[in-house]
C-alpha cells in the first residue's frame, strides 16, 4: 500500500472539504470531476467514508462506491463527472452518483490501486470537489 514504486502500491487522495473550504456534508449536492486517463494501473475507485468513524454511510445504494469496473459514464474527452448527495441529479446516471446521508460530514477518497507515473509526477491532477448551489 504504502510503495513508492510506479505501477504498484496504491495511493489514497481525500477531500474533507470542498472548492470554497467547506466540509463536505451529505444534505448537499457535490461534483468531482476526474480528468481523463486516471493514472491507475490495477483499477480506481472512489468511496465516500462517514467523518466520525470511518464507516460508509447506510444508504438504499448497495455500496457508497463507484470504480473503474463499474459502467460510468464518460464525458467525450475520457474524462468523469461523478455526483454526490442524498438525491440523484436529474440526467446523472446511477454509476455517476453516490449517495449521501443528510446532515452528516463525509470525506471521499480517491483509490489508485497500481498508481501510475502520472498520479507521482502530477501530471494527472484531481479537481477539487464542488458545491452544487
């Protein structure tokens, strides 16, 4: 897990908060967009995990989960918009949003199992989360 060697290991970015600073809570409504060509050898994935205690949230969704063997849809460039929230935004497919709880903090993270060259040398740059107003 913790390998520093380029196709091995796994690396975990996370976000507690969003764009403007604010902590990422399930009563509102996120996008991460993930640039094109995630740098990941192995596979991604991307969970979100509930602050208190590290559990993911209970939701009507089976896991609070999407990843690189899911269906996800894609933008025309490769790249991927996923959607956090207690609703699914109208147009948004099931793969490209992940459920939240209302009124409780959560984090996301970002697996990259097989962490590639470009994950190191930052040529391969995550957004940052954004508030949906």
């Amino acid at each position: 897990m913790v390998m520093r060697t380029i196709g091995a290991g796994s690396k975990y970015p996370v976000s507690f908060r969003d764009k403007d600073g604010g902590l990422l809570n399930g009563s509102n409504q996120y996008k991460l967009h993930l640039p094109a060509g995630i740098p990941a050898k192995a596979f991604w994935a991307v969970t979100l995990y509930n602050v208190t205690d590290g559990t993911m949230p209970e939701t009507p969704q089976l896991m609070p989960s999407t990843n690189g063997y899911e269906k996800v849809t894609k933008n025309s460039d490769g790249s991927i918009d996923l959607y956090f929230g207690p609703t699914q935004p109208k147009g948004v497919a099931d793969k490209n949003w992940i459920q939240t709880v209302k009124g409780r903090d959560f984090m996301a993270v970002i697996r990259l199992y097989g962490a590639a060259l470009a994950f190191f040398d930052q040529m391969w740059k995550l957004d940052d989360v954004v508030k949906i107003k």
